[in-house]
C-alpha cells in the first residue's frame, strides 16, 4: 500500500498542511468507473489545467500522490504571460498578496556591472514583467481554487500501472488502504521530470541534457535589496563558476551556484559546504546579516522534449512532456501555457465538438514551442555554464569585452521566456484583409492586454473581459460587421458552443445583442489592435488570435469557429 510521507515539511514562512486521503467511491465500483479526463500530477501545471478544464465544464480527476504541497520556492517566477493565464484560473490576487515583482537585473564580472537587464512594460500591461513566489505557496492557492471549483482532487494516490487502448486508459491506483482501477476517456501527464505515466508508456526525450550541476538554496536573511535577478561570473569563491541571487517573498533569498566539475552530488549537498558557500557569497557581496537555510535542492539543466505530446488517448504537459533550463524562466512558464493551450481543445474533443485532430495541434503547437525553447535557451545555459573549452574560451572572451565595451554585452542577456506566436499553426488563419493591419495582434499571437481608458484607472484592462470561451470582438461603428458577427455567435451558441461578442466603441451605444460593450473614448485600444476603421477579431480560449479582418472581407465568424474545431489532421 502506498505510504506518503504525513509529516509535513518545514518552513519559516509556511504552514504546510497534510491533506487526507479520502476514500472514493470508486474503490468500491465494479466494473471501474469511467471518467472523462483523469490528470496524474497536482502541481502547478496539473492544477492549472484541472482548473481550466472545470471552467469550460469538464470536472476532472485529480491524481496526487503526496499527502502536500511541494516544498520550497522551486519554480519561483512566473511571467507575465504567466500570469494573465493564472487570472483566467480566479487566483492572480491570491498570489499577488504574497508576491514580489520585478522587471530589472544585472550580471557582474570582477566587482562590475557588465549586463543590465530592463524588460520593458506599459500602463497597458496589468502585470509587471516577473513576479517571484514560491512554488509552494502558488499550489497551496491552486489547491483551494481546484476544490472550490469542482475538481475531484486524491491527494495520496499514486498511479501503479496503467493500459491504454483505443477508447480510454484503465489506471491502478494505489492509496494507503490499497489498490483500485478506474478508468478515463482522456489521461494527462502532468506527474514532472520523473514521470510516471512517461516511464509506462516506455517514451525517450530528444535534445540535450547538460552535465553541469547547480545548488539551489533559500535562505532566510533580513536583507533590504530590492528584487530583480542577479548574475555573478566567477566570483572569487568560486573560481571559474557562476552564481545567480533572486529575492523571494516572506524574507527569503534564493542562491543558485554552479557545482565545480569532479564534485560528487553527496559532497555538493553537504550541509556545511553549503552553510560555508553562502556565507563566502554573502562576504563577497558586503552583507553581515545572520542568516539560515530555508531550503535546498540539487539542479541539472537540461534542452529537451518529446517528439509528441499526445500517445493515443494520452496527453504530456509540463515537465513530464519537456525539461527545459531554468535560465530565462522558462520551466513552469512553458508548462503554464501548455495547460490553457490543451484545456479548451480537451474540453472540445471530450463534449463532442471538436475534432480529435484539435489535440494533434496541440502536440504540434507546442513540440514547436519547446524545440525553440531548447535552442534559444541553450544558448543561456552555454554561456552560464559551458559545457567545452571552446564555449569557456567564447565566455571569457564576451565576459573580458564587457567589462569596456557596450556591444557584446547583449550575449549575456538571458533571452527571458516570452509567449509563444502559433502564427505558423493550422489554426491561425490568415485573411484577404490581414495587409490593411498596420499593428495589432496578428493570427497566432496572444492578445495585447490594453488599458480601457488610460485616463480613468478604475477602468481596468482589456484582458478582464476575456472568460474561458471563445471571445469575438467588434470594434467601431460598422453596422455590417457587427450584424454578420451577431448572427453568426447566435447560430453557433444554438449548436452548443459558448462565446462571448464583445463591442469596442468610443461612443456609449450598446449594439444590439452585445454580451459587453467596452467604452473606448480615445481609440486607444483600437489604435492598438490595428482597429482604428473597423474590424472583427475571433480569439480561442487560450487567449490567442485565431484570425481577424476588417470590412470587405468575405469570413464569417461561424464559418472560422467550425474550421477550428475541424482542425486540419496534424501533418507530422
């Protein structure tokens, strides 16, 4: 029987709570009970999408096989793409209560600044670039956001084995009192780096795993710096290495340094040379406070991803589909998008309204996100940690140059996560009127967040209007438009679908049948999404631009909304 570890885990800063396991009644069916979407793994990635799958009305099952939440800050920055994701989960207030954000840092090379890094942002961006909170207290929001939206969540239940067939997936589970089976339309990986679920279906990961090692550790320190990530080459206690410094909330810092070649991982997770190379960094950066280990973990960084992410009737999200560096912030973000990506198409595929082949494109949308992801991100982990003389000769070379020169100091910027373009997706569709765009959100894109009414600061952003559903927005005053548009969400919404028509005008009219009327007195939105003489733009549920186009077009929203959930047989 499995026994998860019950005694929780400790902390300054957070309370962990030991969830029971409870008894479900599918231990006492027979034949096993059949369930729509089953999700093995409750962290972030599988509690995000247990969260959006409920929203567009599929309640999943939950698999979870400890007994609580992660321990310590983990995956510690979320994006900003990341985080307009989580708002559409109802929990980006939660985790700004308790959060830090940022948008600047820097790299040092022999007591000098030789990198500063500055991510732009605007009064049209509700979030800030980076905000950092630990993993620990993101899932413990998740976890009160699952349950309080229907998801079956089984903490202490580990999956055991697991057949696939043409028509579903049979899983055994086992749990502190013994072993069941049920069984799932649709299964979807969420179980991490050391998944499960990929060990039994007996796949391999294409890329490159490096050999360099990393200490993660946090530590408590009353510090007052302000937040931001902070690179060090080579500092003097630790010759030839590098060292990266992140504030996290509730007092805790985070200290990544590199393992030194020849080390063994026993010595590098000694809890003296630990407490010893820590102290040496605090030393070198002038800081006396005391301090204590919070927390710490030993990290490789790795550039790789399957070849696929749907097997049969089973779907990868999130570590167990790729294992990408930490360095640019792109593990859980990656995983994040992932989860919106695949809920809606999920949701399609399990009610009857969409073809299977929807969740080919999400394979492909994004196999094609993480190999990029591999390439650009390998290049971050080359220069942080290089892996032959040649890449230390290149680094030493770019590292001398900066210290005296502007031009090869962008080679030491980390090239940070940023949202994925589907532009060269089946399901971004380009218009006859797609060249009369000057700006805005092209086919594939996310949609450009945007405030209402710069001049009113109660108005909020555009992105408050978008729901788990297909979004069409109308902007200006074309009559045609709007009632090609009308007509069309009405037809659809008689087959079943949910959308949302939304208006985007200067003047206060309120069009007939308008689900919301976003007032726009300046244009300033319109301005933005290349709206200015009227246009029409479908957005998936995902948040990115399926197609759009202006007056004269001959597309029709019903038309572009069926073509989508026919999606195109995937052609890898």
């Amino acid at each position: 029987m499995h026994q998860p570890k019950l005694q929780p885990q400790s902390s300054s800063y957070f309370r962990y709570e030991i969830y029971p396991f409870e008894r479900p009644a599918d231990m006492d069916a027979a034949p096993p009970r059949r369930h729509p979407v089953v999700i093995i793994g409750a962290g972030p990635i599988g509690m995000v999408l247990a969260i959006q799958l409920a929203a567009h009305g599929v309640k999943p099952v939950l698999i979870e096989s400890e007994a609580q939440v992660s321990g310590g800050s983990r995956a510690l920055a979320l994006t900003r793409r990341s985080m307009e994701i989580v708002e559409q989960c109802g929990v980006a207030p939660q985790f700004l209560e308790q959060a830090i954000v940022w948008n600047k840092g820097h790299s040092f090379y022999r007591n000098r600044v030789v990198h500063e890094l500055d991510i732009p942002f605007s009064e049209d961006d509700k979030f800030a670039p980076m905000t950092n909170l630990g993993q620990c207290v993101m899932e413990k929001v998740l976890v009160d956001r699952a349950r309080q939206v229907g998801v079956d969540l089984r903490f202490q239940t580990r999956l055991q084995d697991m057949s696939v067939g043409d028509d579903g997936v049979t899983l055994t589970l086992d749990t502190p009192q013994g072993e069941y089976r049920l069984q799932a339309d649709w299964l979807v990986a969420c179980d991490g780096a050391r998944s499960t679920v990929r060990r039994l279906q007996n796949l391999r990961f294409e890329g490159r795993s490096y050999e360099t090692r990393f200490v993660i550790s946090d530590f408590n320190i009353d510090l007052d710096e302000p937040p931001g990530r902070r690179c060090y080459f080579e500092p003097p206690w630790l010759p030839g290495q590098s060292v990266l410094m992140h504030k996290a909330p509730a007092g805790v810092w985070r200290l990544d340094y590199q393992v030194p070649e020849g080390m063994s991982d026993e010595q590098a997770l000694d809890p003296q040379r630990i407490h010893d190379n820590i102290q040496a960094h605090l030393d070198y950066i002038g800081v006396q406070q005391p301090w204590q280990v919070e927390w710490t973990t030993l990290y490789k960084p790795n550039a790789l991803t399957l070849a696929r992410y749907r097997h049969g009737r089973v779907l990868y999200c999130g570590d167990a589909a790729h294992l990408l560096p930490v360095f640019g912030v792109r593990g859980m973000n990656t995983g994040v998008q992932d989860s919106i990506n695949l809920a809606w198409k999920l949701t399609a595929v399990a009610q009857g309204r969409g073809a299977q082949s929807l969740l080919d494109s999400y394979s492909d949308e994004r196999v094609a996100d993480a190999r990029h992801i591999c390439v650009d991100a390998g290049r971050s982990t080359r220069m942080m940690a290089p892996p032959t003389r040649g890449f230390r000769i290149m680094q030493q070379a770019v590292l001398s140059l900066s210290l005296d020169h502007e031009f090869p100091r962008g080679l030491l910027h980390w090239r940070t996560s940023h949202p994925i373009d589907y532009a060269d997706s089946p399901l971004s569709f380009v218009d006859a009127t797609e060249a009369n765009f000057e700006r805005g959100p092209r086919p594939g894109a996310p949609a450009r967040n945007a405030r209402l009414d710069p001049a009113d600061a109660g108005k909020g952003w555009l992105l408050d209007a978008f729901e788990p559903m297909f979004q069409v927005f109308v902007f200006g005053h074309d009559e045609a438009l709007w009632r090609a548009a009308h007509e069309d969400v009405l037809a659809l919404r008689r087959r079943g679908l949910r959308l949302k028509l939304v208006a985007v005008r200067s003047d206060a009219a309120q069009p007939a049948g308008a689900d919301l009327v976003l007032h726009d007195p300046q244009a300033h939105v319109q301005a933005l999404w290349g709206a200015r003489d009227g246009a029409v733009y479908v957005v998936r549920p995902d948040q990115h631009v399926c197609t759009r186009w202006q007056a004269g077009s001959a597309s029709r929203v019903a038309a572009v909304i069926e073509r989508l959930l026919a999606a195109a047989p995937s052609q890898a």
